[in-house]
C-alpha cells in the first residue's frame, strides 16, 4: 500500500525562493510538508517548488515524448550503441510500459501535482497578513500549475487518477483512473478559478509566475483541444486585447537566454546557469553527437555518443518551410561534419536552443516557451475557421506570417485551405516547443499525417525493423508506466 504513495505522491524535498527579475527555482531549502506556514515568504517559497517538477520534466522526459514521436523531430543515427534505445522506440512507436521517459513524466508530473494541493490546503486555512494581491498571485499559480500538469498527463495517457488534496498512502492506494472527461472538467475548473485568482493580482505579477494572461491563454487552449470553439474564442480575445503582450519583431529575440522575452511569451518553463540543478542542457542534448564542440561551444565537454544528436529535425520539417520563412534559419542549422555512416554531410539539428551564455560546463539557460502570443493568435484563427468564419481568421494567420517574412496576401482560402495553412504555421512556427505532437492528436490528422511519415523515415532507414512507425490508433495514446500497473494496479491503456 506505501508503494503508490511512493510513486504518485512523493514528498516535498526541494522549494525555491524568488527573484523580482524572473521565478528562479532555488534547488533546497529547509520548508517541508510538516512545517506550519506562518508568513506570506514562506507560502511564496511553497508555490515556487511547484514550479519545479515541470522544470524537472521538461529538459529530461517531455520533449521526448511531445515533440519526438511527431514528424518533426527523429535523431542522429549511432547504430553501435545501444542506450539509445528508450528514446528511439518512442520515435518509431515501438515503447512499451516500461519506457522510463513515460515512468519519470509521470512521477514528476505527481510530484507537481502533490505540491499545488498542499498550497491549496495550507491557502484554506491560512491565517497569515498577506500584502495585496500576493494571496491571490500564490492561489492562481496553485491552480494554474495543478492544470498544466494534468492538461500534459490527459493528452499523454487518457485518464489518469485525479488527485486533489494531500492524501496518505492508504487513501492513495485506491485511487484509479479518472475518465478523460472528469479529468478535462476538473482543468477547466482550476482554470477557470486561476483566472479569477491571477485577475486579481495584476499589481504583484513577476516574470516567469503564472499570469493573469497565461490563464487564459491556457483555459483556451483547453477549450480548442476540446472542439469548444465559442468558448476558446471568448477567452483568448481578452489576451488579444491586452496591452501586456504582443508579437516581438524579431523571431530570433524569442530565444535569446541573454535576454529573455517576456513580452511574447505568455509563460515558459525557467531555467538558469547559476547550478545544475536550475540548467538544462538543451543544445547538448540536440547537436550532433560526431560535432565535439563546434556547435555547443565548450570543446571540453565530450558529446561524441548518445546522449547527443537528439530532436534533429526531420525532412518533413525541413520542407514545411516556405522560402524566404525567417523562422527557419533560427530553428534549423547545419554542422558540416562526418555523420555515423563516415561520410561527411551537412547534419541538421535544433538551433533554437543556445550553448551556455556564461557556464564554463554544459549548464544552459534557455528558458522553454509553453505559450506565446502568436500561439493566441493561431489558436484564435483557428477557432473562428472551425465556426465558419474564415474571412475573420485570416488577419490572424497573416500577422504571425509577415512576421516571419512571408508578406503574400492571403486569398482565395476557404476554410479547408486555411486549415492546413493553419496547422502548417502552427508547425514551423513552434518546432521543438512540444507543440506538433499535441496538435496532430487534437485536430485528428495524426495517424493519416504521421503513416507518412513513417513510410518516409523507414526509406531513410532500411536497416529497422519491419514493426517500426507502425502507426496504430492505440498508439495515440502513451503506456501507462508498468511500476502504476504492477504495483498500483492501474488499468493498461488498450493495445499495450
């Protein structure tokens, strides 16, 4: 019975403090859950641990499994190596419950989960003097962060067990699967009171929290992956309307660590050099294994195996770019170099990512966007094209084309055509954010758009095996990670 309470509801090892200038994650601090909260610092320091289980997941496990298994992103070939394969079988649909990607997202996303409601608790019944507007601040981050994590769990796994208060590990033990449909109301719920909370707020926001702004931007978000198009529409515009946020003028200012945006981008995942435990390791990651260090910079950091070449970007990608798209300069380079089969080759790879800015090792600082204005600004194009209001949507789509250089009036579409102009934007403009992979799944293209993929990745690769992107509608949906299976006697998800 204590081994679900294990590995659904870890306990509160790591809190953080904060910074005026951005949500810098601290690794440790002396708070845990038995302690009695009685000042508003150390309920701040209660809601920044809760950021730091997505911090966690989102540089290790969720790009692998959001952006990896989608036609945007394979890896570099290292065919005498072996490790690799965890990360390969989920670009090739092969994973089984076993995967530790799937294993490790699952439990930081618990973590993350276990966190916001004990700040939720510890809220109820606070007696603290609280400085306008921060109880609110605190309240909406709570709820918004416990949406976020079961939003990715959803659209991952299905239904997943819906846990909403701190409960002990024979409590735990019985608690199974919600259905998507619960798990979706219970979202927009927390949405819903996040931005009630966040409204309220306004004068105490801090770059890097949740705002006001990503609240909305979410809940419509949800609202669109739901097909409740009125509804996403009502709550975007108000994002649309504000003067907080705007499309930046340079495409490439998005992803400058040096100077990170926080006009653009509604809210991103934050991370910082200053230890490895704030650092991701991003460019490391996904420059080519046989590169050394020219494309990361630190020749003293041997890449030259497998956990490098990752998220490379793949033909189709490379082809969704129109001429003359400046985005695609920014997210795609090439190191000319000798590839796994000798032969010296140009070799893509992701290049929104920086090496480190001031590390001498291989700590990085590059914060991952999850929101962003031109995301609003899609979204809402595609929810007014969905409701037949196509010459409406149009403006929306061309602002976040012009710019990217593409200036050609937008005529002639119906509402099929923008369709795909609009998912194929969607595509170039958020490759390596952990967009496609979500975005295949919700407007119901995945399987037809990724068999072709397939068939075209296997060309490239005569070598895998005849199951390999062997796409199936089970497929849509992840494992259920065995330990849940044999341990907490959750349901598998069908097929597996």
């Amino acid at each position: 019975m204590k081994i679900f309470y294990r590995y659904l509801l870890l306990v509160l090892p790591v809190f953080a403090a904060c910074s005026h200038d951005f949500l810098e994650l601290y690794p440790e601090t002396t708070l845990n859950e038995d302690n009695f909260y009685s000042s508003e610092e150390e309920y701040i320091l209660l809601a920044n641990g809760c950021y730091v289980p997505m911090r966690n997941y989102e540089k290790v496990d969720h790009w692998v499994i959001a952006e990896i298994p989608s036609d945007n992103a394979s890896y570099q070939d290292k065919r005498d190596d072996g490790g690799t394969w965890p990360r390969r079988v989920i670009d090739q649909f092969l994973a089984s419950s076993s995967n530790d990607n799937y294993g490790n997202f699952w439990n930081q996303s618990y973590q993350g989960i276990r966190r916001c409601n004990k700040l939720i608790e510890e809220l109820d019944k606070s007696t603290v003097t609280w400085n306008e507007g921060i109880k609110e601040r605190t309240a909406g981050e709570a709820h918004f962060l416990r949406a976020l994590y079961y939003f990715n769990l959803v659209r991952q796994f299905g239904g997943v067990p819906l846990v909403l208060a701190p409960v002990n590990s024979q409590d735990a033990i019985q608690i199974k699967r919600s259905s998507e449909g619960i798990i979706y109301e219970q979202i927009i719920a927390d949405l819903t009171t996040a931005v009630d909370n966040l409204a309220m707020a306004e004068e105490v926001v801090e770059n890097g929290r949740a705002s006001h702004a990503a609240a909305l931007s979410l809940l419509g978000k949800v609202y669109l992956t739901l097909h409740r198009y009125e509804e996403a529409l009502n709550t975007l515009e108000p994002v649309l309307s504000s003067p907080k946020h705007g499309l930046l003028d340079n495409y490439a200012a998005l992803f400058n660590p040096a100077a990170k945006d926080y006009r653009e981008t509604i809210f991103a995942v934050q991370y910082a050099d200053a230890s490895v435990e704030l650092a991701n390791r991003f460019i490391f990651l996904f420059a080519p294994w046989s590169s050394g260090g020219a494309v990361t910079q630190r020749p003293n950091i041997n890449i030259n195996g497998s956990g490098s070449g990752w998220n490379q970007p793949t033909r189709d990608l490379i082809d969704a770019f129109e001429e003359g798209d400046l985005r695609k300069e920014v997210s795609i380079a090439y190191w000319k170099g000798k590839d796994s089969d000798g032969e010296i080759r140009d070799i893509p790879y992701c290049s929104k990512y920086k090496p480190p800015v001031s590390a001498p090792d291989d700590r990085c600082s590059d914060n991952l966007p999850v929101l962003r204005y031109s995301d609003v600004l899609l979204m809402y194009a595609e929810a007014l094209n969905e409701l037949g209001r196509t010459s409406e949507a149009i403006p929306y789509v061309f602002q976040v084309r012009e710019r990217a250089g593409l200036r050609q009036p937008l005529d002639g579409y119906d509402q099929t055509r923008l369709q795909a102009l609009i998912a194929k934007e969607r595509q170039v403009e958020f490759c390596f954010e952990n967009q496609r992979w979500y975005d295949l799944k919700r407007t119901g293209k995945a399987l037809e758009v990724l068999a072709g993929h397939g068939v075209r990745e296997k060309a490239l690769r005569p070598w895998l095996n005849d199951q390999a992107f062997d796409m199936q509608p089970y497929k849509l949906l992840a494992p259920i990670p065995v330990e849940q299976i044999v341990l907490n006697k959750i349901e598998q998800n069908e097929g597996y």
